[in-house]
C-alpha cells in the first residue's frame, strides 16, 4: 500500500489517501475473488491516462452540500495506462449498504472525462455483491469506456494528478417519468403507485469540456424515492387510475444539482473543467402526461373479466428522455424505476368481457417479466 498526500481544492479528504498499489495491466478476469471490477477502454488522446474510481457519500451527506463546498468523495483505486485499457476493482464489504453510487474519472492529453453508475449492495449466498439495481443479486463487472476530447491550449488538466467535484448550486425540480400505463382497449382500469423507499437511476450529464455546453450523457445515479428511507411508510406519488383507451407517462418531481470538476496538478494549484449535473434529492408531485402505446406486443395472455394483474417485481422499466432538463443543459436525461411492492402497476379487467395484457419482449408473468406492458385486445 503507498500514500499520497494532495492538498487544495484536489484533496477529497482530509489527510492522506490510502490507496491501492499499482494496477496497471490488471486485467478484469483477474480481479480478487468476490470484488467488484469496473473497466474498459480510454480513447481520443496519446500519452498516459490516469484513472480514479470514486465512491459518492450519503444522500443525506449531498444534500447538505452548500455552493462552493467538495464534494466528499472517497477514494477506491486508481490506475494510471499507456494503452488506454483499465481495471480497477474494490471489495463490496468495504462499502456501506444500500445505493452504492460510484464514479470513474480519466484525465489525459489535457482533459477529463468520467462516468457514473449505480449498484444495490446486498448480501446474497452468503457474500456481499454490488447487484445492479433491478435484478437478481448476482455481481458483474461494469465496462465504462469513455473517450477523451482534446483539450484547449489553457486547459488545466495537462499535467493532472487529481481530481475533484465541487457543487455549484440546485438547478431545481425537474419532471422524471418513474412508470407507464398503456391501454388501446375499453373495459380497463389502470392504477400505478411510486411510493416511499423506492429506488430509481437517473441520468447524469456531463458537459464535453470547461464550457457549460455540448452535453451528453454519462451513466446514472442512484436515488431513492425519499432519499435512503428504508420505511415502510406507504406516503409518496400515488398516480389517479385511468379507465379504458388511454396511455399515461406518469412522473414525479426530483431536485438536481449542478457540479464541476477542478483539476489539481503536482504542484497544487490547477483549474476548473468539466461541468455535472445529477439528481440530489426526491421532491414528490404528480403529473400524467399522454404517452404512445405504438410498441410491437407479441406475447399476449387473456385475463378473465374481473380479474387484475399486478407487476410488483424487480423489472427495470427505461425511459430514454424520461429526466426533463433540455431547459438547463440541452439534452434530456433516462429515468430507470424497477417495480416492486413501491413502485406498483396493475391492470384490472372491468366489463363482461376478458381482455389481452401483451409484454414488450416478454410474456406479463414468470420469472422475468417485461418492463413494459399494454393492454391491447379482446379475449
């Protein structure tokens, strides 16, 4: 083990940081045995590049951020390559339970780059594993190629040996979609609750270089519906029931943040570069906007008049631009929600006739259920 003690805007805690020794050329199959690896490719400039994995603090830790403050950020490895090719791993029991949000920050050729991506700590089979958030709890290892962009002449991260996140200020509430009623028949009632506890990745935009433009996304982050509480309170967004022919996005409302990269050279000192945005907290409301069903459904079952099909499991439900913040940075962001007995969707068949429930890729029952059902037609 070595230490490395940075001082400035680029110390991410106080004093020295322990970190592991060095791992250049680690390859992913080659990680300890139970740790979590996160690896890939680096792209777009010559020369070394130099890599750290961090983990993000608490919820409750971001929100109590004020502007101008660091983010507290801990560190989990670093590694720096010639090739252009990472690995770094970290042991699961080293981390706190629930959300774990982490972060893989590359700076090289003058400038910087990172991506972000959320796991669920969980005990399963007598070990921890980092499981993805709506899944079984098994452990992968997550690829993060990212590329670097070249760098102004004045860039401030040419000889870079840290780097660190500051917050800026709230952006505000934004609208996320958090799940989707979708019917092209009469004789249905459509109900959708997103309620305390739940859990949802949202995207995370990072801008191309130090100017506050050309954003795009890189990766999500992790957030429950009221920010860690693990109680079974059943208070949160319960959604009006819809009746007959009609499709719903159905959202609620989170706060984000605005954040920016400072890049610390080996001499202290430095500059600023790249900006971040991401959610920090849960803000609640509803809103049902009208959403298209025109999606293929080939896997249809009949469900009897009076009979209800409920989704409480863990299936991840995707919504490409379900984060509304093209007014901020010009791009909307993807909202994720798994549905569970928090985030609960059914179907209730009314009338005296049975209607068909079809699953996108998937039949609506079994194991793996799909993420996105519609009810489309007559028994």
């Amino acid at each position: 083990m070595r230490k490395i003690l940075l001082t400035g805007l680029g110390m991410a805690v106080a004093g020295a940081l322990t970190l592991s020794g060095n791992m250049t050329g680690l390859a992913a199959s080659a990680q300890p045995s139970g740790w979590f690896t996160v690896g890939g490719t680096v792209t777009g400039v010559s020369g070394p590049v130099h890599l750290w994995l961090y983990a993000w603090p608490s919820a409750a830790i971001v929100r109590s951020l004020r502007p101008g403050q660091r983010v507290p950020l801990k560190v989990l490895g670093e590694q720096t390559t010639s090739t252009g090719q990472y690995a770094l791993s970290v042991n699961p029991a080293t981390l706190p339970g629930g959300i774990v949000n982490m972060e893989v920050a590359a700076f090289g050729g003058g400038a910087m780059t990172a991506r972000s991506f959320t796991r669920w700590r969980v005990a399963a089979a007598g070990t921890t594993v980092l499981a993805m958030p709506f899944g079984p709890a098994r452990m992968a290892p997550q690829v993060a190629n990212m590329r670097l962009r070249p760098a102004a002449p004045d860039s401030p991260c040419g000889a870079v040996v840290f780097g660190s996140l500051v917050f800026k200020r709230n952006v505000g509430k934004k609208w996320v979609v958090v799940g989707g009623t979708f019917s092209r028949v009469a004789n249905i009632t459509a109900n959708f609750a997103y309620v305390n506890g739940q859990r949802s990745s949202l995207g995370v935009g990072l801008s191309a270089d130090a100017t506050f433009k050309k954003f795009h996304q890189s990766g999500e982050f992790g957030i429950s519906q009221d920010s860690e509480s693990q109680s079974q309170s059943q208070s949160g967004s319960i959604f009006p029931a819809f009746h007959g022919v009609g499709s719903q996005d159905h959202r609620t409302m989170f706060r984000y943040g605005l954040y920016r990269w400072f890049c610390t050279g080996p001499r202290g000192g430095g500059g600023w570069a790249n900006w971040q945005t991401q959610v920090t907290d849960s803000a609640g409301g509803t809103s049902s906007p009208r959403a298209s069903s025109a999606f293929r459904t080939p896997y249809c079952v009949p469900y009897q008049a009076g009979s209800k099909f409920t989704l409480d499991t863990t299936s991840a439900y995707t919504f490409g631009q379900g984060v509304s913040i093209s007014d901020f940075i010009g791009i909307n962001l993807s909202s994720q929600t798994g549905y569970d007995t928090r985030a609960e969707l059914s179907y209730k068949v009314t009338g005296k006739n049975g209607r068909l429930i079809c699953g996108k890729n998937n039949n609506p029952g079994g194991v793996h259920p799909p993420p996105q059902l519609v009810v489309a037609g007559q028994q």
